[in-house]
C-alpha cells in the first residue's frame, strides 16, 4: 500500500524481546549460583533493563521466586522414622492379614469442653453472591472441660475413661490406666485376646513413652506398635474419633462433667461398627 513489500517486523515500540543467547545463558548462571538474586541485581550485572531481565528469568528459563515452608522443628536423622515404621506395619499386615487388625488397640487422650465453639464449616450457608456477608464471632474456649482417654479397635470402644477434675495424664497415671482399666476391659470385651498379645498403637507423648509406662506394658501382654515422633497423621483415633464427637457437640453448652460424659457416651455409642472399622 505504501511500497514496502516487507513480511518481516518493523522496530517500533512495544516490540516484542530480542535476547541474546550469551545473555539468557549469564543469567541463568547468575540465578544458579545465587537463587535469592533480585531481577534489578541481574539486570544491573548484564547491563540490561529490568524488563528484559525478568523476561529472560520468568518467561525464557521459566524461574519463579517460591518462599520457603515453615514447619514446627527440624527433625534429625534418628526423628525421621515414619517411612521406616509405615514399611513395618505393612509388611506385618501383609504377613499377618485380619489378625493384625483385630488385635490393634488404638488409644488416646483429648479435651472435651463445656462449651464446644462452632466450626467456621459448620456455619456454612448458601447464599447468592449479593446477599449480605455472615459473620461469626470469635469466642473463648470454655473454662470447663473433661479429660476423656478412649481406646478402641474395628469392633468399637473398649474402654471410655474420664480423668477425675484436678488429675493430669501422666506416666503413673497411664501405666495404672492400662494395667487396671484397659486389661480388664480386653479380658471381658474381647474374649481369648489377651492370650493372642494386644497390639497398642498410641503416640510418642511423654505419658506414653516413660520407663515406667514402657515396663508396664512389658508386665502385660501387650506390644506397642511403632510410632515415629511427630507423626499425629499416622493416629487415626485423632482425626477418626476425635474428631467427629466435637464437630457433632458444637455450639452445645453442658453444666457439669456428668452432662459431658453422657453426651460423648450417647453419641459413641450410637455409631455403627462399620464406623470403627
């Protein structure tokens, strides 16, 4: 139309970026060899813009900035078991079969409030995107609350025990729960298990692993199955029975430990087998 016959582009502003090959393969170098190096220190090293350096390390070498995770502690060599003890408990299932879950006991503490605050889940609602937004208050956890240790295993609850107001868990405490309140339990619930050997699962909590709760259970013919520090993910009793109890209790008010146990007894003991299993 105007004589240029041309099919290539013309420069003109706004065109696309032109880069060297020698350019992206400096600053690639640069990005490997310091990975916090900010896109104005890589543009001031190669004498470039800051527009042609960020497209050679978000667009051309595909690099993006990724912040590092925060996690509780810095587990040693020794703490990281939980590979380790997952392999052991498979290999004893796939040797063992059924038997090996029927004679797993599983067992833990937790708290139950007088007053269990709602979830944010639990406050779902539909609503259409003009309606007004809900909102919730923030409450205090309630000052009463009763210690609750459930063991069980894919038949149901075994034993349900509650602390008496004042006590706390610890290693003389446990090891009496188990040799006195456990045992017994298994003896009269689960008839001919204590002669095959219980298989206890619980946590690495200090309660659990102290030397006179680990000779109790070398005393009663138990064996404790292995649990890798900080690994509540391999507890199901935590997010299985736990769990399900305080969701179903939210916004409910009791007045006693007594109104507190019958409702926790009510609701275990309303739930199907399968729920266990």
């Amino acid at each position: 139309m105007n004589g240029n016959s041309s099919v290539t582009d013309s420069p003109r502003p706004g065109q696309a970026h032109r880069v060297r090959p020698e350019a992206i393969a400096a600053a690639e170098a640069i990005v490997k060899v310091s990975r916090r190096a900010t896109v104005n220190e890589i543009a001031a090293h190669l004498d470039m813009s800051h527009g042609s350096a960020h497209h050679i390390v978000h667009d051309v070498l595909q690099f993006h900035k990724v912040s590092a995770r925060w996690v509780p502690r810095q587990l040693t060599a020794e703490l990281k078991e939980r590979v380790d003890a997952c392999q052991e408990l498979l290999k004893r299932f796939e040797a063992e079969g059924d038997d090996f879950l029927e004679r797993t006991v599983r067992g833990d503490e937790t708290w139950i409030l007088y007053h269990q605050p709602q979830t944010k889940k639990a406050s779902k609602e539909w609503r259409h995107t003009s309606s007004p937004k809900m909102k919730k208050f923030r409450t205090q956890p309630s000052a009463g609350k009763v210690t609750l240790t459930i063991f069980w295993d894919e038949r149901g609850v075994i034993l349900e025990h509650y602390m008496p107001r004042g006590n706390t868990v610890t290693s003389a405490t446990y090891a009496d729960r188990l040799k006195n309140h456990l045992r017994p339990a298994v003896k009269s619930k689960r008839r001919g298990r204590l002669r095959t050997s219980v298989l206890l699962q619980h946590d690495n909590a200090r309660p659990h692993t102290a030397r006179s709760t680990v000779a109790t259970i070398q005393d009663l013919p138990f064996e404790c199955l292995p649990h890798p520090p900080y690994s509540p993910g391999l507890a199901p009793i935590v997010f299985h029975v736990f769990g399900p109890p305080k969701e179903a209790m939210a916004g409910k008010s009791f007045r006693s430990d007594e109104e507190v146990q019958q409702a926790v007894h009510e609701w275990l003991s309303s739930q199907p087998k399968v729920f266990f299993f």
